[in-house]
C-alpha cells in the first residue's frame, strides 16, 4: 500500500479514536513524511507525534494505532524466520543446545520448535535474568507461536490470546522464581536495598517481555484481518473518557495518573478566575479618597471587585461496589482541589453512613486517605446493599444542623436503593437549608429510573442531576461548582 | 527567505547535542531535526527539571546561534513581549527644533524604527545573526496573551500598526516550554511541533549522570540511577526530576560515598524529595521490601 494512502488511514483512524487532529495538523504531518525516511521507524513515529498528538495523555492511543498501521510492516518484522541474521541466529542456537544440554540432552537442530514448554520457560528466565534483549524478542515470539493457538478468521480478542499465552509461561511466578535465583548467585547476603532495586528491574524486564508478547499478537492479528478491521478492535478510549463503572485495572490506573495533572490546571484556572472576576460597580468612596492626590479630580476612578466567596462543600457518597470507583474519584478529585473550597467534609454510605472527614485532615496523603476510607469506614447497618433511605435519615439527624446558607451538598450515587423506602423529604429538607443540592450519578442517563434507580424521585427536589461517567464529565461539573 | 537546513540528519543532531553535554533521545533529535526542516516551533511539555530550558540552550550552543530568551509570567504584555515606542525620545525630538519642521515629517519622523524598542520576539525576527529563540514557560501567561504569539509563530512577521508589519530576516528556531499547568489553546498547539519529555529511564539517566559529575564511577552512576527509578515509579506528590538526581549524585561524592546503603540513602533522601510525606514514603518503601 502507498504511504499516502496509509497515512489518510491512519488519520481517519486517530480521529475516530478521539483524537483531534486538524487538517493544518494532517497537512504538517505529511510535510514531515517527505523530510524522514520511512526505512527508520523510530524516527519516523516520532516526527508523526510531533505534528499529529499534541497532548501526553493521547501518546498511548497514538501509539497503538501507529504499529498497526506502520511497525508492522518493516523487514525485521517476517513472520518467517528466513531473514535472520546469521550470527545471531548462530548464538541462540547455542543457547538453545546449552539448555538442551541441561535437559534431556536430546540432539540440536530443529531451532527452537523442538523445545518442550520447560525448556522456553527455562530460557525465558535466563534471558531475564540477563536481560538478553535479542532471546526476549525472539523467545515472545516463540511463545505465541506455541501457546497462542491464533487461528485465522477467528473472531477472538488479542486479550485472549495475550491470556493464554501469558498462562503458559507462567509469568506470575517469574518474578519470584527470578528473586531466588538471584539471591543464590550471589554469595553474600544482599542488602533489603539491593533487593529491592533488583526486584524493580525484573519487574521492568518481565513488563518489557510482556509488550513484547502483546505486540507479537497484534502483529499476527493484523496479518491476518488487515490493519483497519484491527485498529477498530483496539480501539481504547482516552482516560478522560474512561467510564468510571467499568474500568479495568489498567484503566483505573490510568486514570489515577491523569486526575492529578487535571487537578493542578483545574485549581490554577479557578483561582485565575476567582482574581481576574468581572469588574465590579464603581468604589465611590474609593475613587473620592484617591483624587484628593490630584488635588479633587477624580482622575483615577476605583472600582469594586465581587469577591465570590468559596462554597462550603458536603460530599455525601454511595460506595456500594457498583459505584465504589466513582465515589472514590470524585472523593479524590474534591480533596485534591480543597482549598478552592472554605470547608469540605465528606461522608460515605451502604446502609449506614459515617463521617470520613478525619481521615484526609490526618495526612496529606490523599490516596492512603481513601484507603482508610475503604477500610475504617463504619457503613454497614443491616445487611449491606444500598439503602439510601436510611442514610439521608441517619446522615440528617446528625449533621443536618450544620447544613446552612453556605452549604453546597454533593450527593453521589445511582440511586439504586434496592426497593427500600426512598425518604425524599429528606434531600426536601437539605435543600431547604443549603445554597445548593446536587446528585451526581456515574449511570448513563438512558439507565436513570430504570429497574431499582429512583434517581428521579431524589432529583425532583434537588438543583440538578448530573450524568458524571468519565473524568471530563466529572471535570466541568466540579469547574462550574467552584 | 529559505536558509539552507542547519542538520544533515538526525544522527547529526543527536551526536551534536551530546557535543554541548545534552543527552538526546530520538524522540528528541528527531523533532528538534524536523523543526529546523519543516522550519515550526517546537513546543516543549513535561515535568519540571527534565531539560526543557536546557535543550533550547544547548541547541543554541550547537548551532552558534545567539539565545533571546523570553520569560513568561502572569501579566507578561506586548510591551514586554514584542516591542515598545520609546516615549522619551519621541518626547526629545519634538521639543528639539520645533520651528523647522512641519507636523507630518515629526509624525512619521517619531513613528520610525529609531524610536523602536525591540522586544525579546521582534529582536528574534529582525536579528541578522543565526537566534534561538525560547520562550520560557508559556503556559503561565494567560490564554488572551498567547494570541501575541500566534503571528510570530506562523508567519515569522510583527505588524506593528505606525510601521507595517516586519518579517524575519531568518527563520529563527523557536522552542517553547510548558509546565503544563494549565491546558495552552489549540491555535497555539496546531502552530508547533508537540515533544513530550520525560523522565529518563534508566540507561540514559545514567549516562546523563555519568557525563554531567565528574569523577562519579560507572558503579556509583548505576545505583543513582536504579534508586532513582525506583523511586519515581512510587506515587509521590513530586517525583523526583533530573537536577535533583544530578544534586543528589553530587552530594554522595562529596561525601567520599563510593556504593550506597540503606542508611546513607535515607539520610540523603531530603536531597531528592521535597516534601516530607514523600521522604517518609520512599524511606519506608526502600527498607522494607518482603
């Protein structure tokens, strides 16, 4: 295929992921095509994210979609292994009858498809143990060979090939098979300092091993469906889109990482806001005072900036399993930004609620606050599913005097209350009391007052409902609220 | 206008920067060798203390070329940024002879570039000789303030209403650095080529250190560099960034340290961390590992 029609696919292909890519932006991209010489791979990637990404978070999207449509296509990459270099093939050969030597000493030849599953996994260890770059990249693609059992045409996801071959070489135990073998080479005892650096480095070795495994599969994938009909299968969404309900690990990891940086700009931007507010009416007795330097003329007129005050805020959160990570984002997202706010105190729920403020005024540690949050929390009341009902209640009794004028409260949640009475009056109440009331619900909107979900009951009685399912969302709620 | 290019390849580039002591990677060759040929900015992001300043620095060195450096900061206007009449002047050479001259010739006499005073950006295009042009975390100014920047970016061009407008004699090379605080418009980022720089990892933190300390054996340089890896990867309010690894490494020479231990990286730990929960986290991370 032409690099010009590669090119427009691989950009219809960014767009459709999310990413914003303007046609000066295309056109730039191109430019730089004709000055880098596609033979170099590295260089030629890097000069497509200069002019195509122009933002960090987007780098992994970017980059996924680039080895569908171009690393996997240079002379390196056969899938047969004809084109190998000579030396480098000699050598491994070697490698392969030491271990041989070691095993049953059957006779070499036969490169690596003789190999029993024992005998890849022996190698793969050495090859981490040393950190033999070459043997990984040739030992991954060995593995998924062997253990993928890839078939053409079949409709399955590379994760599950990624799984299966993964479960083969028995990964998990890779590490602390590793630490051993290291603690015998070496003679004298290693200090907890150097065995923790040398577990950092395994981990990194086994992880680069794991990529390698990962992009061997999209490899043989891609061959075998064409890159498009790929690219659409990895199609992941960017972590500011990650639906907070159904995240992975990987992607609450993800998500973890760019809360932070999310924060800082949204703290920078509301502070700018709050200084640079709207002008206010003039200062008469201001401007009065300060002509009197230009003997009464009022030449430098003052004026009266609004100085909004900072709202007051309570969070009040559901963290029952389905909504657990929302809670704990949005938890994480309001302290990160606390002095945006004069006073924040937070409160989580089941059946029962407790007062979590505590927990973030004793460290500066956000997320071992949330973790205590997790653990320490006294939430149960009766048997541990949802009741909204009764949390208002119990969380009005208590707390509801100190709901004034000043209050903004935050109520998160599905609103999934298991049938149990819904207390309306209650939410009623706060609003009374406070300067606003808002709910926030991780669901869909399409879900909202289906099967269990009152959200709509509660809603009638608050300032709004919002639909908070991804971080941007989550965002610009906070943004307006501040 | 076209100058020929200034890099044969980016092996050139590469090889160069590392002539200046700046370690490139081919991310970075590679876009500082695209912005000399595609003739564009290149915005710079990153956490603090990578070498975003240092990069345009020692491009600058590499190149010969003069460095106008442009600090951003809240506040920053056009006649700080672009130029500037002198009042004064203008003030002096009207009430000089005020009988020979007619209105018009004082008019355009005053509005003429003797009574100009060039800012970082217009000294940049006007300059004769080869610049660098960096202007210094962008994303502090505000986002009515980028627009400044927009026309010198795209065109390389000043329009300076009593004057016309100036273009470059020069494509000068532009960087630009970004903390990131803040999310910089999209009519500034479509004018730049986008480079991410990141921590090091491991390899060529360590040569970065090998080459910038004197002295500092290849042993020594690898444990600083594995330590610090290690630490960047807990989750820390500030990770630590190169110039403290730098400082750190500098520090246990000058102790006489020739391999580090527990006790004496705990007790240098406040070198690489500031803040204290970081400190006590890393200590408590690199002690107990089972």
């Amino acid at each position: 295929m032409p690099v010009l029609d590669l090119m427009s696919g691989f950009i219809v292909e960014l767009r459709n992921a999310g990413l914003p890519v303007s046609l000066t932006e295309n056109l730039d991209a191109m430019e730089a095509v004709k000055v880098i010489p596609i033979e170099d791979r590295d260089a030629f990637k890097y000069a497509l994210g200069a002019t195509l990404v122009k933002n960090n978070a987007h780098w992994r999207v970017f980059e996924t979609i680039f080895e569908v449509y171009f690393s996997l296509r240079g002379p390196e990459y056969e899938i047969t292994q004809d084109g190998q270099p000579d030396d480098f093939w000699r050598e491994m050969q070697e490698q392969i009858d030491q271990v041989k030597g070691q095993g049953e000493g059957k006779g070499s030849g036969g490169g690596m498809d003789s190999l029993t599953p024992e005998e890849i996994a022996a190698m793969l260890m050495r090859a981490l143990m040393s950190g033999d770059q070459a043997m990984m990249r040739a030992l991954a693609k060995q593995s998924v060979q062997r253990f993928a059992g890839m078939e053409p045409g079949r409709p399955v996801g590379g994760t599950y090939y990624l799984y299966r071959t993964l479960r083969n070489l028995d990964l998990d135990n890779m590490l602390q098979k590793l630490m051993d073998a290291n603690r015998e080479m070496s003679n004298q005892q290693l200090s907890s300092l150097e065995e923790r650096l040398e577990k950092d480095e395994f981990e990194s070795r086994i992880e680069q091993f794991k990529q390698e495994v990962e992009s061997e599969i999209r490899r043989r994938l891609v061959a075998d469906r064409g890159a498009e009909a790929m690219a659409k299968t990895l199609r992941k969404p960017l972590p500011e889109d990650v639906e907070f309900m159904h995240a992975s690990r990987d992607e609450m990891q993800s998500l973890k990482k760019a809360l932070y940086p999310l924060t800082r700009k949204l703290a920078a931007r509301l502070t700018r806001k709050r200084r640079h507010g709207r002008k206010g009416p003039l200062d008469f007795r201001n401007t009065v005072r300060h002509s009197l330097s230009y003997g009464g003329v009022p030449a430098d007129p003052k004026f009266r900036y609004p100085r909004p005050s900072k709202p007051e805020l309570m969070v009040v959160a559901d963290i029952s399993g389905s909504v657990a990570a929302f809670a704990r984002f949005t938890l994480m997202f309001v302290y990160a930004i606390q002095n945006q706010f004069s006073k924040v105190r937070s409160f989580v729920f089941i059946d029962g609620i407790d007062e979590v403020t505590k927990f973030f005024k004793s460290t500066e540690d956000i997320g071992e606050a949330i973790n205590r949050v997790n653990t320490e929390a006294d939430v149960v009341w009766v048997d541990g599913h949802s009741d909204y009902g009764h949390a208002f209640e119990v969380f009005f009794e208590r707390h509801g005097k100190d709901i004034n004028s000043k209050t903004t409260v935050l109520l998160l949640g599905d609103a999934r209350n298991n049938y149990h009475a819904a207390q309306s009056w209650v939410v009623k109440e706060m609003r009374k009391r406070a300067r606003h009331v808002y709910w926030l619900n991780p669901e869909p909107k399409s879900y909202w007052n289906t099967g269990d979900s009152i959200v709509g009951e509660y809603g009638a009685h608050t300032d709004g409902v919002f639909e908070c399912r991804n971080l941007r969302q989550l965002e610009s709620f906070v943004e307006n609220l501040a | 206008m076209r100058v020929k290019p200034r890099f044969k390849d980016i092996a050139t580039v590469r090889s160069g920067l590392k002539k200046e002591n700046y370690l490139a990677d081919d991310g970075i060759a590679g876009v500082v060798y695209l912005a000399d040929r595609l003739g564009k900015p290149v915005l710079i992001e990153g956490p603090a203390g990578t070498g975003k300043t240092q990069l345009a620095k020692s491009v600058a060195d590499m190149t010969g070329a003069r460095l106008i450096r442009l600090q951003c900061y809240e506040g920053l206007d056009e006649s700080k940024a672009l130029y500037e009449w002198n009042y004064k002047k203008q003030l002096l050479r009207i009430q000089s002879d005020k009988k020979s001259d007619s209105w018009s010739e004082v008019h355009d006499d005053i509005f003429s570039e003797e009574f100009l005073l060039t800012r970082p950006l217009l000294e940049a295009i006007t300059s004769e000789e080869p610049v660098v042009l960096l202007i210094d975390e962008v994303d502090r100014v505000e986002v009515e303030t980028e627009a400044l920047l927009l026309e010198i970016l795209s065109d390389y061009q000043v329009s300076i209403p009593e004057l016309g407008t100036i273009t470059a004699k020069q494509i000068p090379l532009v960087f630009l650095t970004s903390n990131n605080t803040r999310e910089l418009s999209e009519a500034l980022k479509r004018r730049c080529l986008y480079l991410h720089v990141d921590y090091p990892d491991l390899e060529r933190e360590k040569e970065i250190v090998l080459n910038k300390v004197p002295d500092i054996s290849d042993n020594l340089a690898d444990q600083i560099a594995r330590i610090v890896r290690s630490i960047r990867q807990l989750d820390l309010k500030k990770a630590p960034s190169v110039s403290e690894t730098l400082d750190w490494a500098r520090t246990l020479m000058l102790l006489g340290i020739e391999t580090i231990d527990e006790k004496e990286a705990k007790e240098t730990l406040h070198i690489l961390l500031k803040y204290q929960t970081d400190i006590a986290k890393a200590a408590k991370e690199l002690s107990v590992t089972k």
